[in-house]
C-alpha cells in the first residue's frame, strides 16, 4: 500500500475547514487503512488528519502507545476519530510540538492537559473517552487540522518556534 502525499506549510489547502463526516462505508475505511499506514510510515508519526492528505473531512488518527514522552500517562492506542469535538477541556500544559505538515520547525503551543473527547469510531458509533497529557496534546493538535490550523499559528510567542532535528 502506498502513502498518501502529506500537504506542507503554507499550502493554502490546509487552511480549508472539514465537513462532517456522513458515510462509514467501504470507501471510508479504505481511505482510513490508507491514512493510517501514512501515519505510521512518516517521521514521527503519532497523528495524522486527514485535511493533512487533501481529504477535508473531520477524521483524525491518533496512537502515541510507543512514544515515551514522560506526559503520556494514558493511551487509547490507534484511534480513529470522526467528527471529534473536545466536550470538557482543564488543566494546561505548554508542550513543544511538530508536525509532518510543518516538517521544519516544532514550537512551544499551550494546549489543556486533560480533555473529555466525543467523536465517531470507524463504523460510525458514537464514543466519549477522557484523555490526558501528551495523548491529548496529539489530539488537539489533529483537530485543529480539521479546523483549517496549523500549530505555528498558535506558539505561545513568536520566540517559541525552533528549527526541527533532522530525522534519521
């Protein structure tokens, strides 16, 4: 299976809202099988959304099970989210984040540590999971995505934004 080509920073295309995601066909999980093995098969791949790969539809992956960030204290492991939306936010944390969209840079974006999630499984039904630290992080950064953001439009300050290590 090959990988869906990743939208970079400031492809305008990444600045266009999602619609609702309807149908939880066929199609739908071929697109998801597909975006998922992109995530996993990019550099530091832990979440994808799908506007990332030119699909404006409200679906995130998300799996950060093998990263060993000291905040992440829970982990759902590989989720897939349809029409998420944080229903409860607390607590914060300013985390330094990147992205495959912005491959060059990360920044410092302030983000809630603990967040309450409704959104869709694969087949359509309806879940809610509370989440905390670096899993939610990756949360909503995705979602942000489905919003038409990037995280470099929400550093903490212009002096938190920094030039990327190389990947290996």
């Amino acid at each position: 299976m090959g990988k869906f080509e990743i939208l970079k920073y400031p492809d305008e295309r990444l600045k266009i809202v999602s619609r609702e995601v309807e149908d939880f066909g066929k199609d739908f999980k071929e697109f998801v099988d597909k975006l998922i093995h992109t995530m996993y098969n990019s550099p530091g791949g832990v979440g994808i959304a799908a506007p990332q790969v030119n699909k404006h539809i409200r679906t995130i992956i998300v799996d950060s099970s093998k990263s060993t960030h000291k905040t992440n204290v829970v982990s759902h492991g590989l989720m897939v989210l349809s029409n998420p939306k944080i229903i409860h936010g607390e607590g914060e944390i300013i985390f330094r984040e990147g992205c495959m969209s912005v491959p060059d840079y990360t920044g410092n974006v302030k983000r809630f540590y603990y967040i309450k999630v409704e959104a869709q499984d694969i087949n359509g039904n309806l879940i809610t999971f509370d989440t905390e630290g670096f899993e939610a992080v990756v949360i909503q950064h995705e979602i942000d995505h489905l919003d038409g953001k990037v995280f470099i439009e929400k550093v903490v300050s212009p002096k938190d934004i920094f030039k990327r290590k190389v990947y290996k």
